[in-house]
C-alpha cells in the first residue's frame, strides 16, 4: 500500500476504525471493491449494535468493544478522522509496518477509479470559518457553470463525490486538522489556511503539531497556496510546503493588497494576483456589501473563496454572482431581530476564543452573552483585546468562571452579570438581562467562545434557544 493509486482491492484485509459517518461508507465502499473488511469500534452500546447488523448482513466483519486489537492480517487501516493517533491500534499497526489512512485518503487513492478523469480539488482548512468559505466557494464554482460540490469536513462524504454517479468539474473540499493527520498523499489544485489559533491541542498534543497537520493541506500544490496576511502563522506553512514548480503564495487582506493578494479598496473586493501585470493592475470583483453578513471575518472568507476560485480560472463575474447568491448557514453571525433600537446577533458557532475574538470585532457597542464548557481555553486574550467594545456581559455554563475572573482582570469596568445555574432555561434569563444592560445602538451578541454540551446538544440547539427568547422580547 504505497503513495500510489490502488486499483486491485480484491481480497486485500483492511481494518475500518470506528463506526460512523465515516467508518460505514467506508467499509461499504472497500467490501464493494472485493476487500475483506472488519470493522473495529470502542463502543457497544444499542445504536453500535444495530450498525453491525447492517454491516455483517453485507458480509463486513465487526467487533465491538474493542477499538485497540490490531485484527491478525490486516494490511492496512481506514480511520475514522477523529482517532487519535497515539491510540493502541495505531501503535500496533506502526510496529507491523501497516499504514493508516482516513477516509480523506481513501477518497484521494479512489480517485478515477472508473476510468474518468479525476475531478481536482480546491482544499480549505483554518481553526474558523472552513464551512462558510468552501460553501462560497462552491457557491461561485456554481456561478461559472462548473458542476461542483461542497464535500469533506462539512458533512457531505468525499467518498460519495468521488464514487459517486454524479459527475464533478471541480470539488470544494473542507478538511479538518484530524483528516489532513490521515492524508498524507492528499494533493490538492490549490489550498487555502484560513486562519491559525489553538484548538484540540488533547488530540494533536501542541499547537506545533496542530500547526503542521493544517499544513498538510499545501503539500504537492500546483496552482495556488492561499494564506492569511494577518496571520504570519499561515504564511510560515506555505514557506515549509514542498509545492509542485509554478506554485504561487497568494495572500489575502482586509487591506489594499499588494502583488500576489486579494483585498479590498474603498469598499470593493479586488484581485492582485490573478490578473495580468499585478505589480500595476487589479480587477475588481465585489462589493463587500456582496457579502453576507459583511463582517470582517466574513469577508476574509469571501476573498479566501475568491482566492481559490480564481485560481482554478473562474472570471470576475462569477465572484460576484456566487458571493451574492450564498445564503450563510444557521448559527453564523445570524442578525435575530432589532428589540427597542438593539440588534440580536446569533453566533453560536463561536464555540472557541479565535472564533468570538472575531465576532465581537464585527460590533461597536456588545452586551456579550458568553459561556459554556471552555476546553482548556484561556480568554485574557480575548477579553483584553474586546474590552473596549463592550457594554455588558452576560456568562452562562459550566466554565463561566474562567470568562467572569478574565473579565475582572481586563474590563473591570464592565457590568457583568454571572448567571450560577446551567439548565437550558438560563438562555431566557440571559437574554432578558442582556435587554436590561443594552441600550439603542447596542448588539446583544451570542459569542460564547466555549462548546455547548453542558447545557445543549449542540451549538444549534444553543442558538434556536437565544433566537427563542429573543422572540420573547419582541413578543412582550
């Protein structure tokens, strides 16, 4: 199983790790090309049990209840991304000499395995906004008439993409830090980082290593390698990258861009990079009010999507026509409604400090409603560098502490009010004193910088509960 393309599966033994939304398509895919696969999983509980039965009535072997046995024979292993790699099975496979892929890999290795031409990918990743800039992305490919998808990372299979009956120009590719680890043949058209802070640090171990699996994703480039201006870290990978000839560095500013960079000039997206004689000229491609919404982060994912659609040769129109018709998904910087002359703003997608540090840079006056479970963050940063922003703040969840004690360091001159309960009707009480701190002209901003599994299912539950008692407001 080297770095080249497999095309004979027949009776190869290959071990899937873990069930789910990426191990079941891929034990389905390798058993439909002749392997013979078993599926090992960490859990053995009712729903594990009854996507066994699904599988074993395929012919797929599975063992539950235990993810760390390296199963006799096994050639090779497709993971599931979110495995981390210092688990017992992944030991055992590297003193066996057995590889282990993700299910990226899979999909990269599986590549025009039914003789058509392989469709190139336009790869994403960065700690925040990967989902919103390869779904503009796609959004403009669509615009310039390619058949495009937006796969990987945000919940659509690659292997599906590439498998699949449906037939590709170009695909939008959104990758996490966990699937570029298991990647390592991945060569994308041209890649985009977005952005560089510490997250999932338990998993990778350090922000080094966190840092050089996001690279991964400018390895073998052979158009374009997109970073970030404002973040030197993203700039670094490029420079570390091994890059087919010809590759360029295109940076992307919410500047006037210089050479080699998109930006913006007196309210217009424009190109520096993809025109010709860029030391002189630029092509305008958008207005930031293209954008939606038209906060700073925002539009440096647009230029980002911008970026990777002109360089796979997209015109200037269908920037602006893709940018235009994107309709941003739920939970993202999401205006709820105008209550008394204040604005409701949704982003509890926020889930860590790199992402609320942004959306609080959006606003001028916040009443900040923030808390949750911190994951080992630190907010001194956040708070310092928002302080002067905020009208009030209002802390819910388990970790609130941790915000409330950086508030009292940083911003003791903000009220803040710290909310001692976790149930989920504390979101109600949270908005209501938010309206009592706020005044015309103020956002009250759902920017929680922490995960919301000690109150919520998730993120999205978290927000339709702001969006909720912001209705009550209005209601009232």
């Amino acid at each position: 199983m080297g770095s080249g393309q497999v095309t004979d599966w027949q009776g190869k033994n290959v071990t899937v790790a873990g069930l789910g939304v990426s191990g079941i398509p891929a034990a389905k895919v390798l058993h439909g090309l002749g392997a013979h696969v078993t599926v090992v999983n960490d859990g053995d509980d009712e729903r594990a049990r009854a996507q066994a039965a699904e599988l074993a009535a395929l012919g797929v072997t599975v063992r539950l209840g235990d993810g760390d046995t390296l199963p006799d024979g096994t050639e090779l292993i497709v993971t599931a991304p979110g495995w981390k790699p210092d688990k017992p099975l992944f030991q055992a496979a590297g003193k066996a000499g057995v590889p282990v892929w993700g299910d990226v890999e899979l999909a990269w290795r599986l590549r025009g395995l039914d003789g058509r031409e392989p469709a190139p990918w336009l790869a994403v990743t960065g700690t925040n906004g990967k989902t919103t800039t390869v779904q503009m992305l796609a959004s403009i490919l669509t615009a310039a008439g390619l058949r495009t998808a937006a796969v990987g990372n945000i919940g659509v299979s690659l292997l599906d993409a590439v498998l699949g009956e449906e037939r590709y120009d170009v695909l939008a590719v959104e990758l996490s830090s966990y699937q570029l680890h298991w990647a390592p043949s991945l060569r994308a058209h041209s890649a985009a980082v977005l952005n560089l802070a510490p997250d999932h640090l338990d998993w990778h171990g350090s922000m080094e290593a966190y840092a050089a699996d996001k690279g991964r994703i400018y390895e073998g480039n052979r158009v374009a390698c997109v970073y970030n201006v404002a973040d030197p870290a993203t700039e670094d990978l490029v420079r570390a990258a091994d890059v087919e000839e010809g590759c360029r560095a295109v940076g992307f500013t919410l500047g006037t861009p210089g050479p080699s960079q998109l930006g913006v000039v007196e309210g217009i997206l424009v190109d520096r990079a993809f025109v010709e004689n860029r030391h002189k000229n630029a092509q305008e491609l958008a207005e930031v009010s293209d954008v939606r919404p038209p906060a700073p982060h925002n539009i440096a994912n647009a230029l980002a999507a911008a970026a990777l659609a002109r360089a796979y040769g997209v015109p200037a129109t269908a920037v602006r026509d893709g940018l235009r018709a994107f309709t941003p998904d739920a939970h993202r910087i999401a205006h709820v409604a105008d209550v008394d002359g204040v604005a409701y703003v949704d982003d509890s997608k926020a889930t860590n400090t790199h992402a609320a540090e942004a959306s609080l840079g959006a606003y001028e006056s916040i009443v900040w409603i923030a808390g949750g479970l911190a994951k080992g963050a630190e907010f001194d940063e956040l708070v310092a560098r928002s302080a002067k922003r905020m009208r009030g703040a209002v802390l819910i969840g388990a970790d609130r502490a941790l915000i409330r004690d950086a508030l009292t360091r940083h911003a003791p001159q903000v009220p803040v009010v710290d909310l001692d309960r976790t149930d989920t009707g504390a979101m109600l009480q949270a908005v209501q004193e938010a309206r009592r701190l706020a005044r015309p002209g103020d956002t009250v901003l759902l920017a929680p910088a922490c995960a919301s599994m000690d109150m919520f299912a998730n993120y999205n539950q978290r927000g339709d509960a702001f969006a909720e008692a912001v209705r009550e407001l209005g209601a009232r």
